[in-house]
C-alpha cells in the first residue's frame, strides 16, 4: 500500500510540475507588404493629362472613362470624366452621394478637401476605412467645364486589415492623381 501511495504521490508530482508552465499559442503571422517607390509617367487625354505609378496599366474605355489596374495588388483604380453644362450641383452631389454610399460598411470617411490655385483644380478625396467595397473616392473639377471623378476598388472581397497596405499605397498614387492633374483647353 506504502508503495502504491508513493506512486501516486510522484504521478501527482510530476504533473502538478509539467502543468506549471503555462502554454500559449503563437499569434498566426501577418505577411509584411512593402511596395516600391512609385515610378511615374505620364497620361494624356482630351481633357486633362495627369502623372500615373508605372505600376498600374491603363485600360482606356472610351474618351471619358479609364482605368488603373494594379495586378500585383488585384485593385483598380476607376476614372471618369464629365463636362459641365450647368450641372455642377448635380454633379458634386452624385460623387459625394457616391462616396457616402460606403459608409454602411465602413468604420469612418476621412475628407480631404484638395485646392491647387495656380491650376485650377478643387477637390475632395474620401479616405474610408473598414470593410467597405471601395477604400478611397475622390473628384476634382475647375467648376466651370470638367469634372473628374475616381473610385479605389479591390477584385476581393473587403478585410481591411489584409489590404490595408495596398490600400494606402495607392491612396498616395491617387493624391498624386490629384495634385498632377492639368486640364485641357
């Protein structure tokens, strides 16, 4: 029985030692996304011209529309073009409704409201956080005859945290859409 009794005692031992140290599982891994530094040249329409990233192809719809892709990043950047024949209320206010419509999903929409003087180009550009499906708006216009309209769009469904750097890196290549921009008489 004495036996028995100290077998216990040593089991009992034994675990109580290995069960001391507490076992914590490792996070997974978040994959770290850096891109380069944007290389850009420049893109030349009817109506305005602008300094793109060599990353992206262009994909030419019509006269009035365009498209950025970006592969590497499955996103795209959508851009249209819109003359001003007495409807720049309409206008303002369908591509802030645009930039609105996002925000059922989205944690919070950043204004930006963009001025460049010297070229005659007035703005905002929308930065949205969260799941929503577009992670940036924006339009810019000389308020008189053109206004221009984008959109950032990824081919994926919506997990900010996972395209979050994508999305930053080409809310900067849209800024630089913005503050390039030249109208065309």
């Amino acid at each position: 029985m004495k036996f028995r009794s100290y077998i216990a005692i040593g089991v009992l031992g034994v675990l109580f030692v290995a069960c001391k140290e507490e076992v914590l599982p490792k996070p997974n891994a978040k994959l770290r996304l850096e891109y380069s530094k944007p290389e850009l040249t420049e893109l030349v329409t009817d109506h305005f011209r602008f300094e793109y990233n060599k990353l992206a192809k262009v994909k030419i719809k019509n006269s009035t529309a365009l498209t950025l892709k970006y592969p590497e990043m499955k996103g795209e950047i959508f851009i249209n073009y819109r003359k001003i024949d007495n409807n720049i209320e309409k206008l303002l206010s369908d591509a802030q409704k645009l930039s609105y419509e996002h925000s059922v999903k989205a944690d919070g929409i950043l204004e930006q409201p963009f001025v460049s003087e010297a070229h005659n180009v007035y703005g905002m550009f929308y930065e949205v956080s969260g799941n929503a499906a577009s992670q940036a708006q924006f339009y810019v216009t000389d308020s008189t005859e053109h206004f221009l309209t984008g959109s950032l769009y990824f081919l994926t469904k919506p997990n900010y945290d996972s395209i979050y750097p994508a999305a930053a890196y080409l809310q900067n290549d849209i800024r630089g859409i913005m503050e390039t921009l030249r109208w065309k008489d």
